[in-house]
C-alpha cells in the first residue's frame, strides 16, 4: 500500500508564519455552496470563513479543513484550524470569536466552537479519523421534512444484502474504484474504512436508513459512491458478492453511481 507522507506536528510548528493555532467546529447546509474549498466566482464554505476571519483580524487568514466537501454536501462537525498572533487575541475570548464569526457568516454557517490548538496543529494532518453519515428516506412517499438532506429510495431495500456487499469494503484497501477517476490520476488511492454500519432512524416522524461510514481518510465522492453501490445491491440489482468485484476492478466505471450530494453530511472527526 502506498503511504501518505504526514508532516509531523513539529515540522509544522516549526514552520509556523505566527505564535498560536485555533481551531473552528463548523456545520453548514450544503445546499447553497459550490462545496467547501474555494473557487473564483463560486460561494463556498472556505471563502466564507476566510472572509469573516479577514475581517476580524484585518489581514488574509488561510483556512485547513479536516475533509473537503463537495456542492450540495453538509457537514455538523467540519473541523478547520489557521494561525493566529498573540496580540490578535488580546481582550479577545474565544467566546467572542465564536460570536464574532457566527455573525459575519452567511446564513447556512454555524461555527459551533472555537478551540486553541498546539502549534503547527492541522485539521487534516492531525485527524485519526473521519466519519460521514448518509441518509435514504424510505417511507412509502417521499420525505417532506428531510427533502433537502435525504436520498428518497422508497421502503423496499434489502439491508440485509447491503451490509453483506458492505462487509467486502471493511478494512485497508485501492479504493480507486470508489473515487471520481480524475482526482485518483498520479495520487495514491488507498484507504482503511473501519466501519460501515445501516441503522433505522425516525427523522420527524419519517423512517430513514442512516449508513455510517468511518475511515481514516476519503477520496473525492468515495462515500456518495460506496452508497450508490450498495443501493444498487439493496434494490436487488446486483449480488453483495459483485462489491468485492467492484473494489478488484480499480476502475470507476465497473462500482454504481453517485448517490447525491444533499444524502451526505460530514458527521465529525477525532484527533
């Protein structure tokens, strides 16, 4: 397996530009963001947060996120870290930058905290892992309170056969098959999910099944496709057996398609 080079915390504090880390617990309906990293032109979550953080301290601030999001994705517990200078703090609580940035945030942004760090910590670097939530409603109708955060497939999922097909994606593997086909081109492609679990969740009176995947780190949709796959084994249109197929083949043509993005939240990460 190919491994991933991760600066360690003092290669990072040492090339630190300035004296404090902090970090920001974000959460963030997805629907209206062209995803979280920047894009010119585009509304993004990182664009917004860097800009309310330019305001505050009156200079560019860069922001690291823990798992960049795609359009249409949410996240509740996104985790971004950026460094800061002593004297930028002073008379100045992390209270009242929570506060602060809640209020020159659109609409959609919520920072939930925010936390002081040890130099050189990174959001992505440091994380252990990540875990995402994707939700299919499954009532005889569709939704009407989960429209814009749920996948409506109906009630006749076999979830037996979903968490068989799941069963050949736990542990260490090339997920290449799993990933958009030009984000894996010259990158290495291997992960370690160490769960993927389907649970029934009322949501507002309507039922959904809620599928948790966790792994130390994603490629671009590797969750929205695991999902698409394994709907397609729910459905009866493939055997669990074909997702082992799927992961043997490398290629992203041969697993199913991308459930869609509005399904996918960023549900937290440890370090």
């Amino acid at each position: 397996m190919e491994e991933i080079h991760r600066p360690t915390l003092e290669e990072r504090a040492a090339e630190c530009e300035r004296e404090q880390t902090l970090s920001c617990t974000v959460a963030y309906d997805g629907a209206p963001f062209a995803g979280f990293a920047k894009q010119p032109g585009q509304l993004t979550v990182q664009g917004e947060l860097e800009g309310a953080l330019a305001l505050l301290f009156r200079r560019p601030v860069d922001v690291v996120c823990a798992g960049r999001t795609d359009a249409g994705v949410h996240a509740r517990g996104q985790v971004v870290s950026f460094e800061v200078d002593g004297d930028e703090l002073r008379g100045r609580s992390l209270h009242n930058l929570r506060r602060s940035l809640n209020a020159l945030t659109r609409e959609g942004i919520v920072v939930r905290s925010v936390d002081e760090r040890p130099r050189g910590f990174s959001a992505r670097f440091d994380a252990q892992w990540r875990e995402y939530r994707y939700f299919l409603a499954t009532g005889d109708t569709p939704p009407v309170f989960t429209e814009r955060t749920a996948w409506y497939v109906g009630p006749n999922l076999d979830i037996a056969a979903m968490e068989r097909g799941a069963a050949h994606l736990i542990g260490e593997h090339d997920f290449k098959s799993f990933c958009m086909a030009a984000s894996a081109v010259g990158k290495p492609t291997c992960r370690n999910v160490s769960e993927i679990s389907i649970a029934s969740e009322e949501i507002l009176g309507e039922p959904h099944r809620v599928i948790t995947v966790r792994g130390n780190a994603f490629l671009h949709s590797m969750v929205r496709t695991i999902v698409g796959t394994l709907a397609m084994v729910g459905r009866g249109q493939r055997d669990p057996d074909w997702v082992a197929e799927v992961l043997a083949a490398r290629d992203r043509q041969a697993a199913g398609e991308n459930a869609p993005a509005k399904g996918l939240v960023f549900w937290s990460v440890a370090y």
